[in-house]
C-alpha cells in the first residue's frame, strides 16, 4: 500500500464513518474500482485497520467530550440526585441500543462479510443504503411526527428500534450512522437528536472494534514502518472525523426537514454506476 492509496483511505475512514454513506462500503467498492491490489484482509493491513479506528474514536471523544464528561460526573451524583438519574438513564439507553449489534454481530457478521463482503455487492448494499435514507424521509414526512426531544427523553423502546436498525450495517454499503438515524427518524426525533445519539452510540462500537482487531495483532511480527504509515493515517483520519462531526451536528440541525436526502441520492447514483462499472467489467 503506497502513502496516497494510505491517505485516501484514511480520508474515507474518516468522512464516511460519520456521514451516512457507509465506510466499509467505500473501503470495498473504491479500492476494487481503481484495481489498487493490495489485500484488505492480510494481516499486514490489521495495524492500519486498527490505527483508523482508533483516530475516529479519538475525534468523537473530543468532540463529545462535555457529553461523556457531564455523563460522568452525573452518573457518579457529583451534580445532583436529578441529573444523576437523567446521566444513569442516557447510559442505559446507550447500553440497550448496543445490546442487538453484540449479540447480531457476534452470531452472523463473520457470516454476512463473507458472503457479501465483495465489491459488486457492497455496490448493491450501497444503493440500497440510500433507498433507506430517502424512504425513512419520506415516512416521517408522512406521519409528521417530530418530537423536539433530547436524547435525556429518549425510551427504550426508541433504543432497542435504533439498536436493531444499527444491525443493517453488517452488510457491507450500508452505513451504521444512516441506519441508526434512520431508526431514530422513524421514532419521531429530530435528525440532530438522533445523530447525536447515533454519535454517542458509535463510541463504544468503535472502541469495541479497534479493541477486537488488536487482539489479533498479539501474534503478528512488529514493522515499524507500517507502524509508521498507520500513525500518520490515524491522524489525517481523526482531523477528518472531527470535522465530520462538527460538520454533520450543524447540517442536521439547520436541515431537519431532509437532511439525509442529499446522502440518499448520493449512495443510490454511487452504488448504481459502480454496479454498473463491475457488470462490464467481470
């Protein structure tokens, strides 16, 4: 892997991780349409991989830091017996809605990426991808139900609906943000209330995730320069990822009537022309 084909993967990891237009599916489809032939799932690339992860991470705390920080300290009753209640609540919605993917995840996503881990499929995931956002626009602009709800107003229920919808992103091209928005959108919450959700969901997942695929490393031999390449990747990565995310809160909030619009027609043009390319091409 050269330093650019690094780079642009980073750029990736970090813009579409975040925006609802699937991560890993650009991370199949667009190595496979520039025909770049390094193998994405030796384990030289696992450093790489796993430095991604923790760049994007790193971006989301710093980000939400005062979120996590006020969770914190209310949960531990430093701010009162109220937002102590409140805190432990937004926790356990956050636990709830992680519950399906742990236990999805660890039954059928080794099984879902390997039979649908290709790019030609990951093409058609991504296409289905957008057909989700714009349909989840549409149904909550039919049933105009918008709650102006804080994430501290959330049920279970919106967590468990929001969990399993987080779930549609085993299939590589369809993104975890897009589907989790989704849930929450057809949950009657505004799309800044269920970004943020969303947002704060995604930090123990890809903590939880850089963790696993570290694990793998224990036995690998040690190059200092892949090293090297992953560290600089990380940080192009996390700067990215937090300009994503600041750039997403203030999108969602200043466009609640069709904000993932745009993501929908963009993932169905992508996926359909890159459909196209593969038809031809094979």
């Amino acid at each position: 892997m050269s330093f650019i084909q690094a780079m642009i993967i980073a750029l990736l990891q970090g813009a579409t991780e975040l925006f609802p237009v699937s991560s890993l599916g650009h991370a199949v489809i667009l190595p496979a349409l520039l025909h770049w032939s390094f193998d994405q799932h030796a384990p030289a690339f696992l450093p790489f991989l796993v430095m991604l992860h923790l760049g994007t991470s790193v971006a989301l705390l710093i980000f939400f830091w005062k979120d996590w920080a006020a969770l914190v300290k209310g949960a531990l009753g430093q701010a009162g017996q109220s937002l102590q209640m409140q805190s432990l609540h937004i926790l356990s919605l956050l636990v709830v809605a992680t519950i399906p993917a742990v236990i999805i995840g660890g039954l059928f996503e080794h099984m879902l990426r390997s039979l649908f881990g290709s790019a030609s499929a990951a093409a058609i995931f991504l296409f289905l991808n957008g057909f989700m956002l714009l349909l989840a626009e549409r149904l909550r602009g039919i049933s105009g139900r918008t709650d102006v709800r804080t994430v501290a107003d959330m049920t279970y229920k919106d967590a468990v609906i929001i969990g399993l919808f987080q779930c549609i992103a085993f299939f590589p091209g369809f993104s975890r943000s897009g589907a989790t928005i989704c849930g929450g959108l057809l949950r009657g919450l505004r799309h800044d209330t269920a970004a943020r959700f969303s947002f704060l969901m995604a930090e123990p997942v890809i903590i939880a995730a850089t963790v696993r695929e570290a694990f793998k490393l224990r036995s690998e031999p040690f190059d200092p320069a892949q090293m090297h390449l992953a560290m600089i990747a990380a940080v192009v990565s996390g700067i990215t990822a937090l300009a994503s995310t600041a750039f997403l809160m203030r999108y969602f909030r200043d466009h609640d009537r069709w904000a993932l619009s745009p993501f929908a027609y963009y993932c169905m043009a992508a996926g359909a022309i890159a459909t196209v390319i593969f038809h031809f091409s094979s």
